[in-house]
C-alpha cells in the first residue's frame, strides 16, 4: 500500500495544483511544471514573493514525498501527464 503524501509541505495555495498534477497528471502551470522538471532556476522567473521565499520546501517535497516516475526531468513529466491523459481518454471511451 502505498503511503499518503504530505502536501502540507507546501504553500498552501500550491498544494491543490500540485495534488492534481501528482494524482491526476493534470499541467499545473509553468512554476510547478519547471518545479517537476528539477528547473529551479527558471522556476524562480515564474515564482511569486511565497513561493521564491519556499523554493527550498519544493526540493524537500519532492525528494521525501513525490514518486521519481513524476518528476526530476521534462521527458518524465510529459511522460506522466500523457500517460494520464491516455487513460482519461481510454476511460471516456467505455
């Protein structure tokens, strides 16, 4: 079985989008797509005065919570919001 993660790691206003992304594979927008692609540094073009001020706690989010199969480079994010995206299709079409 596989543990519950932790979102409260985050700022709470990322917490959804990010939750969404993980469970759902849903695009969470440029900041935590860049997040999920280990891009920090053009993440922080993108990040309000909170979440620069957090960045950190993404790193520790995803390394103790986040599954490796999502995140860590653009192939495997694309990779995972296609994959879900294949399946919403596949469930859509029954």
């Amino acid at each position: 079985m596989r543990r519950q993660i932790d979102y409260s790691i985050l700022p709470e206003h990322m917490q959804g989008g990010m939750q969404r992304y993980i469970e759902q594979g849903i695009n969470p927008g440029d900041f935590l797509y860049l997040i999920l692609c280990n891009d920090f540094v053009h993440a922080l073009g993108h990040a309000d005065m909170i979440n620069t001020a957090r960045i950190v706690d993404y790193a520790k989010f995803l390394y103790l919570e986040v599954p490796t199969a999502c995140w860590g480079s653009r192939e495997k994010v694309d990779n995972w919001i296609a994959a879900h995206e294949e399946r919403r299709k596949n469930e859509s079409n029954q």
